[in-house]
C-alpha cells in the first residue's frame, strides 16, 4: 500500500510538473539580454566599451539580486559595423541563445537588416542608429532607438552652421540609409534661412574623393557637411585640405574624433574642423555611473544610451514581471516617461517597482521619452572644434 501511494504521488507530481507554466519551470535559469555592438569595423572605435559598460550595470544588478529573483545572463556580439555580419549574429543571438532583447546596434545599415529579425521574433531592439527609415519599418513596437533620427540631427547641425553665417552649405554623404534624407533636410534649413544647399553621394570605398571634392567647389560652399564614417571621411578631409578649401566643415562626433586626428598625423588638416553629436546628460548621477564604469572621464554618447538600454530593459521586465520581448515591449515607456518616481539605474527603480510605486527614468543620455514609432523626443546637441589637434567645447544646446 504503501508503494502504491508513492507512485501514485510521483506520478502526481510529474503531470504538475509538465502542466506548470514555463515561467515557473525556468524560474532558475537566467534571463538572457545581448549586446550587438560594433567590436570591429568603422564603429570599432565604439562598440567595445558599449559592451563593457552593459555588461557592468548586469553585473551591478546581478550583485542586488538580479530581476524576479533571476540573474541576467548578457551575451555580446561584434555585427563588425556589416549588414551581413549583424544579420548573421542576430540569427545566433535570437535562435540559439534566445535573448529577450538585444541593445546597441550601430550602424543605420546594421540596425536595418537586423531589426525584421526582432520583430518577427518577438525580441525587443534598442539601437543608437539615427536613419529616419528605421523607425518607418513596421516593427510593430518591438523598436525604441535613444539617438536622435535623421531631421532632428541634420536640422541642429543645419541651425548651427547658419548660426556661424554660412550662407551656402553643401553636404557630402556616402551611400546610406540616411543619405538622400539628409540632403532633402539640410537643403530645406538653408533655404528657409535665405541660403542655398548642394548635396552629393559617394561611394565610401573609393580611396580618393577629388572629384566629389571639387565637384563640391564648384558650388562656392562656405560650409561643407561630411556625414560619413571615420575611414571615408579621412579621406575626405585630406582631399578638401589638398583642394585649398578654407570654409568651414563640420562631421558627426563619431567621425572626427581623436582617433581621426591621430591616424591623419596632421594637425593643418583638421584644424578648426567642427563636429556634432547628441549630447549626454552633463552633470547626471547616471553620466557619473558611466564614467566609473567605462574608465573614461568623457564617455561618447553611444556607450551612455546602451547604459540607458540596459536599465529600462530589466526595469520594464521587473515591471511586467515577465522577461520576454513582448513584456519589454508592452512597459519599457511605463518606466520611462509619463510622471513617477526618479529614478537613473535599474537597482534603484526595481526596488521602487518592487514597492509598487511607478517610476520614471532620465539617464545617462538624458530623459528617455519616445513618441509612438520609438523616437526619442528630444534631445541636447554638444558642438567642438578642433584646435591645436584637440576638440574644444563650443556650446551644448
């Protein structure tokens, strides 16, 4: 009798067993998020410390106790600044490791390629690309991207270069999702400031643009946009530089950055060049995470919107209390925008969400708020100039 009782409750409870819910079979297992960041290629410069930076806020709320009583398990991969590549990672991540979000993708062309992947998975993307389209693609609100899009870049820098007096501005792109937008936008600022606007697109493998350039010049610029990547807009400058251009130039930050100014080992050649990007949140407790984090007292603002990727993905899960895309889906705007308690790191807003108070998170980058296509709504824009091989702070606005 009492062997029938036994086997009779084992059998009990393998049926309660296999009729549980997934959630409460894995409630051991750690939740996996990933990482897709530049780690080789014109974002090489970038990617590695985006990593280490996400990696540190898991590690940091691994050591609070994780989310839903789970550690979080971050896997990272390089998309090598490649469509091919990202494509090729992002099946690895979603397919084998089964991430529930994926953060940091870079390059608009990567972010393009990779995104159809998340949607039709159900796996939550965060990304740092700025091309208008991304946010276009029916990605059925699987999308949020921290970096500012197409028109709210292009239109800044545009204000800017009138702000400096340029009268006849010409941009240089090379062949990229953004591209023919930003020549669309920039031409709309110079006309709608009494100016006129010439555009053109290259081919970013070429290893001389002199035609361009001097196609270029034969417009009369005094202000000239490259929006390309580092390695074509070495190129660039030097063939501008050659050329005897003496208007003004302006780059994205990611371009023109120390690493340009060194492998072009000429300091003529930059000198007074302007560059842009989206600003962090100077002064935040969130940057000052970051630093610490990142080992650098200036962190770009790609590696502080990754820290902000981070902490909203497990705040949205600690608020659904599920850990799937859906779930981050359905409450990342739930912990970021709409009124609440302030919060800027994860720990600090899962114990308050824990408490059921509703929170409202402003990071590293600065207020998170998304329209409904996944936009940010806002941002500030940090402006240099290049001076004796160094940028120098010309305005944050």
């Amino acid at each position: 009798m009492n062997r029938l009782v036994g086997r009779r409750t084992a059998l009990l409870s393998g049926v309660a067993a296999v009729a549980a819910p997934s959630v409460l079979r894995a409630q051991g297992e750690p939740i996996k998020i990933a990482t897709l960041t530049p780690l080789t290629g014109a974002g090489g410069s970038y990617g590695p410390v985006m990593a280490k930076v996400a990696k540190a806020v898991v590690d940091e709320v691994n050591a609070a106790g994780g989310v839903l009583g789970r550690k979080i398990q971050l896997v990272s991969e390089d998309d090598q600044t490649n469509p091919d590549a990202g494509v090729r990672a992002a099946r690895k991540l979603i397919d084998v490791d089964k991430v529930s979000a994926i953060v940091g993708t870079w390059a608009s062309a990567v972010t393009t390629a990779v995104a159809p992947l998340c949607w039709e998975s159900k796996t939550f993307l965060c990304t740092v690309s700025g091309a208008d389209s991304i946010t276009q693609l029916p990605h059925q609100g699987y999308l949020i991207r921290t970096q500012p899009n197409t028109v709210l870049q292009i239109t800044r820098t545009g204000d800017f270069l009138v702000s400096l007096g340029a009268k006849k501005i010409f941009t240089l792109v090379p062949q990229a999702p953004f591209a023919q937008h930003s020549i669309e936008i920039m031409n709309g600022v110079a006309r709608k400031a009494g100016g006129s606007h010439g555009g053109l697109i290259y081919d970013d493998k070429k290893t001389t643009y002199r035609t361009e350039v001097d196609q270029a010049l034969r417009f009369g610029p005094d202000a000239i946009l490259c929006a390309g990547y580092m390695p074509d807009t070495v190129v660039l400058l030097k063939d501008l530089y050659r050329a005897g251009y003496k208007g003004k130039i302006i780059g994205q930050a990611y371009a023109i950055n120390q690493k340009l100014i060194q492998q072009i080992g000429q300091n003529e050649v930059v000198e007074g060049v302007y560059t842009y990007a989206p600003s962090v949140a100077e002064g935040s407790r969130a940057l000052e995470r970051v630093k610490k984090m990142s080992g650098l007292s200036d962190p770009d603002p790609y590696t502080s919107q990754v820290y902000d990727h981070v902490n909203m993905v497990l705040m949205a899960m600690a608020a659904a209390k599920d850990t799937t895309g859906t779930a981050i889906k359905d409450n990342i705007r739930k912990v970021s925008q709409g009124g609440g308690k302030a919060v800027d790191n994860a720990i600090d807003g899962i114990k308050a969400i824990t408490a059921g108070e509703k929170v409202d998170y402003a990071g590293a980058s600065g207020p998170c708020d998304f329209d409904d296509k996944g936009d940010i709504l806002d941002c500030k824009f940090r402006y240099e100039q290049i001076k004796a091989g160094k940028p120098v702070l010309v305005k944050i606005a």
